[in-house]
C-alpha cells in the first residue's frame, strides 16, 4: 500500500508541473514559446491598478487627518472592499482563461491513458496545478496593494501602530476572497463538465470572461462610489448588505484589525464557512468522475456545424468575385473560428472591452444630459465604431492562434501566396465585422435617423472599417488559424499607448466628422478621398513588401537563434 502511495505521489509531481505549464499555455493561447515571460508580464499588468491606486489613497488618508471616526470608517470599508472585489474579478478573469484546460481531453487521455497512471492522479494533478497557479496569481495581484496600503492606512492616527495586524487583514481578506471565487468557479466547471458536456462548458467559459472583461473595466469608473455607499449601510446595520459576498471578506478584514461590529462578525464567518465549503467541493467534482470523464474524451465526437456562416461566407465570397485560393483559406478560417472554442474566448475579450468602453460612454453622456437618439450624434455614432474596432482586433489576435499546428500540411505542401493569405483575411474580417456591425447599426438607425443619414453613416462606417482592416494587415505573412505564435511581452510594455490612441481616433475622431458628412457634401467628398487615399497608400507599400516576405508558419522565438537562410538547399 505505502509503495502505491508513494508511486501515485511521484507522478503527481511529475504530471502537475507538465498540467502547470498547459495551462499558462492555454491562459496565453500558445503552444510554441516558454510562457514564463510573458505570464510575469500579465500579472505585473493586472496587479498594476491596484498598486496604482494604493498609492493614490496617501491623498485620502491626509485628508481624513481630522476628521470624524464616522467619515474614517465609511471610508475605510469602502476602500478595503474595493481590493476584495478586484482581486476576486482578477480570479475569475484567470479562471476564465485557462477554463479549457482544467480538464483533459482527447489528446491527454490517449497519450496518459495507456500508461499505469490512476485517472485520479491525473485529474488530482490537473487540480493542483490550477490551484498552484490561481494561488500565485492572486498573490501577485494581492500582496503589493497590501503593503503599499496598509502603510498609508497606519499612517493616520486612528491606526497608528497597527501595521502588521492592517497588513495581515488586507492579506488574508483579499487572498481568501480571490481563493473563493476561484475555487468556486472551478467547481461550476467541473460541474458544467460532468452535467453538460464540453460544449456546454466552452459557452459558459466564453460567458464568464465576456462577464468578467466588462466588470474589470468597469470597476475603476463605477465600483468606488458604489462601494461607499455599501459601506455606510454596512456601518448602518443594514442586513441586506450580507447578500454581496465581497463584504464578507472585507469583514474578515475589520475584524483582525479589531474594530468589527456584531454584522461584521457574522459576515466573517461566513466568509470562513463559504472557503471552507468551496474547498470541500471542488476536490470530489474533479477527483470521484476523473474515471468516466476520461472515458468519455476519448468518446466524444465533435459536433459542431457552422452551416449558416458558411452559407453567408460563401455568398460573399461569389458577390466578390474571389479567386478559389481566397475562397479556400476563407472558408477555413470561419469553420476554424465558429468550431474553436478556444478563439471565441479571444473573441470574448475584446467583446467585453468594446461592451466596458460603450457602458462609460453611454454614462457620461447621460450624466451631461445629451443623451439623444431621435437626431444624429456623434457619440451615438461612436458606439458601433468601438465595436468595430475590437471586432477587427480581435480578430487578428485570433489570426495568430492555430486551430492545430499540426495539421497545416496542407498549407505547407500547397503553399499559397503571401497577397492570397491577405486577402482571404481582409474577406473574413469583412464579412465577420465589418458587415455585421454596420447590418446592426443600420437596423438600430433607420427607426430614429432620415433614411439619407443612416445610409450616408453606415457607408462610411464600412469604408473606415476598410482602412482599418487595411491598416491592422500590414506586414501581415500568415494563413490565418494555422501558423504558430509565440507571445510577446513587448506588446503588453510598449504597444498599448498606441492601441489607445488608435481607438480615440478611430472611434470618436472619426464619428464627429461621420455627422458632419450626413449634412456636408464638402466633408464627404474629404472623407472618401482621404480613406481611398489611405487605402492606395497601404496597398502599394504592402505589394512592395510581400515581395521580400514568406510565409511564416513557425511561430518567431524571441531571443533565439534564426538562420540566414543563404542556401536553397536548406529551405
């Protein structure tokens, strides 16, 4: 029994540390480069804020110098609960993200399954490494906020001398909280998986991180006032604060720092009971069915269709007149993009960053009181524009992700040509956002808009959505859904000023002078000319550069040797 135990042991070892790095590859989308890089870059990115706004609050904390114990605690609350509830999205943003992977599927089970390895040590392994990774992660985000705040938070008279006990509160009130939520979505995973199959748990990851993307960028607009309210109701007695489960860590919060009243105290132990309940289940969800689970990858058969998308994308391939090549690689990206999963929570994403942006939006021009649909506006115009812009880019981060890098032999035996590959890709970024957008927009216009308006604006909605497909494939050498990709971490430390800026131009830039050329025929004729301009300008300049450019369908390593490519009988 005991040399059992401890064969089961070893392999749990070995197989955690493969199962960590699956899923830091699934969480980056990437099978071909080391993830070590560019996942230290997520977590310096996402525990950024709020480090950020821990240093913010020495404003807040000099302020309260001298004033009322009431206003202090209000405060105090309102703050502590907004580091729960960040680090608890933060959780479910990574949960979200490797929710592929938290269980095998075809391919481990045909590769583990031959071997003397018990299916719950695989799946116990498989639990660990995620637990292993949502624990570091959540430490990474958790831990600098805590230190930077609990020294300002010491600092005001009322604290004086309780740094170690604010400083433990913070940890162990944002880790527990982070813990919970992550514990807790593994376990509707695992429960999505036993009772609904893969697919039904492929939409609900999608669901979440579309959920979480929106909440993530909404929590530094709306969530502070929010959050002060709550705490005044909390501080109040009011009962009904109990039902938002970020209070309950915030009390755990209070209450080591030694200032709970009988609410907080209930909260905390609820806060003790809903971890240790999470805890509990999430083990025999994965552990007890790992068995018949594996059994039924092996089963399973794809059954997912995309006849209806194909049928748009044929049709748009013949109104254009595409050459069969293009048609061709068309048709493969969309059935590759509509069967994945793993590209539609790409798709999320940026989804749910256009669908953050418009909510702000849609708020600050209410607060100004120019909230208007029965005329032409610019912000009204705006809004499709965000959409557009995330829609195109997403759908080039989606590009770059093989569907399976093994099975792009075709593509390698026939290799196409580079103008081919850009080509198809400008037709399904067409037909998958530029089209429907200005389908939507057009729909949710003519009830309110003149006819001649709504036409005019959604005519010039498609052709800047051209420039910008235009723009975005510059450069552009791959087949889409079957080259290799490596993340880079340059793009997170110095291309999102850029992104940025580029969506304020595009979006809100763009939109003023869209209206302007619903009643100026002079701003019109501007426009047209200066997006046809744009598009000549990046053709040519393109065509001279396809003709120094191969096809890449090896993902680039950073930092790495390449070959000078000097000899044909090497290629």
């Amino acid at each position: 029994m005991f040399a059992s135990w401890k064969r089961d042991w070893r392999q749990f070892r070995l197989l955690s540390r493969d199962a960590v790095r699956q899923l830091l590859d699934t969480a980056l989308l990437s099978r071909d480069a080391d993830p070590a890089e560019f996942a230290i870059w997520m977590m310096a990115l996402v525990a950024t804020p709020t480090a950020f706004f821990a240093m913010q609050q020495f404003r807040t904390f000099a302020g309260l110098q001298n004033a009322p114990l009431e206003v202090v605690e209000q405060v105090v609350l309102g703050l502590r609960l907004f580091f729960v509830v960040y680090g608890m999205l933060a959780s479910a943003l990574l949960a979200a993200l490797t929710w592929e992977a938290l269980f095998p599927d075809g391919r481990d089970q045909e590769v583990i399954g031959v071997l003397p390895v018990r299916p719950r040590t695989f799946a116990a392994s498989r639990l660990g490494a995620a637990v292993t990774i949502g624990v570091v992660f959540a430490a990474a985000v958790n831990l600098p906020a805590a230190l930077i705040f609990s020294m300002f938070h010491g600092s005001h008279p009322l604290y004086s001398g309780q740094i170690p006990g604010l400083f433990i509160g913070h940890v162990l009130a944002t880790m527990l909280g982070s813990m919970f939520v992550f514990f807790s979505l593994l376990a509707v995973r695992g429960l999505a998986a036993v009772m609904f199959g893969a697919r039904a748990g492929g939409w609900l990851g999608a669901a979440l991180q579309l959920i979480t993307v929106v909440l993530m960028f909404e929590v530094f607009f709306f969530l502070p006032g929010v959050l002060g309210t709550l705490g005044s109701r909390i501080l109040s007695g009011d009962v009904t604060a109990l039902w938002f489960p970020p209070v309950w860590f915030a009390a755990l919060h209070v209450w080591v720092a030694g200032s709970a009243n009988q609410l907080l105290e209930d909260a905390t132990l609820r806060a003790l009971v809903a971890v240790a309940a999470a805890t509990s289940v999430v083990v025999p969800i994965y552990l007890v069915p790992a068995a018949w689970l594996g059994r039924r990858a092996l089963e399973k058969r794809s059954r997912e269709r995309a006849a209806a998308t194909t049928f748009v994308v044929r049709t748009v391939g013949k109104i254009t007149s595409a050459r069969p090549a293009v048609r061709g690689i068309l048709l493969f990206a969309v059935a590759s993009l509509v069967r994945s999963r793993r590209h539609l929570l790409v798709l999320a994403s940026y989804f749910g960053a256009a669908v953050a942006i418009c909510i702000a939006s849609i708020l600050v021009i209410e607060v100004r009181g120019t909230f208007a649909l029965n005329t032409p506006a610019e912000w009204v115009l705006a809004l499709p524009m965000v959409f557009l812009f995330f829609a195109v880019m997403g759908l080039r981060a989606s590009f770059r992700i093989p569907t399976e890098i093994e099975a792009n032999w075709p593509f390698r035996l026939a290799q196409p040509s580079l103008s081919t590959c850009v080509n198809a890709s400008v037709l399904v970024m067409f037909t998958l956002a530029i089209l429907p957008v200005a389908v939507i927009t057009f729909g949710m216009l003519v009830p309110r808009w003149p006819l001649s308006s709504v036409l005019i604006s959604v005519a010039l909605q498609m052709v800047a959505g051209v420039v910008l497909v235009e723009c975005v494939l510059f450069g552009w050498t791959k087949v889409p859904f079957a080259c290799g990709h490596a993340p880079s971490a340059d793009l997170l430390k110095s291309w999102w000023p850029a992104y940025a800026l580029a969506l304020y131009v595009f979006a809100f830039q763009l939109s003023d002078w869209q209206v302007a050329a619903t009643t100026s025929s002079r701003a019109l004729a501007w426009y047209l000319g200066i997006a046809a301009v744009l598009i000549i300008v990046v053709r040519i300049l393109r065509y001279r550069k396809l003709r120094t450019q191969v096809l890449e369908f090896d993902a680039v390593q950073q930092h790495s040797m390449e070959r000078l490519n000097l000899s044909g009988a090497l290629n």
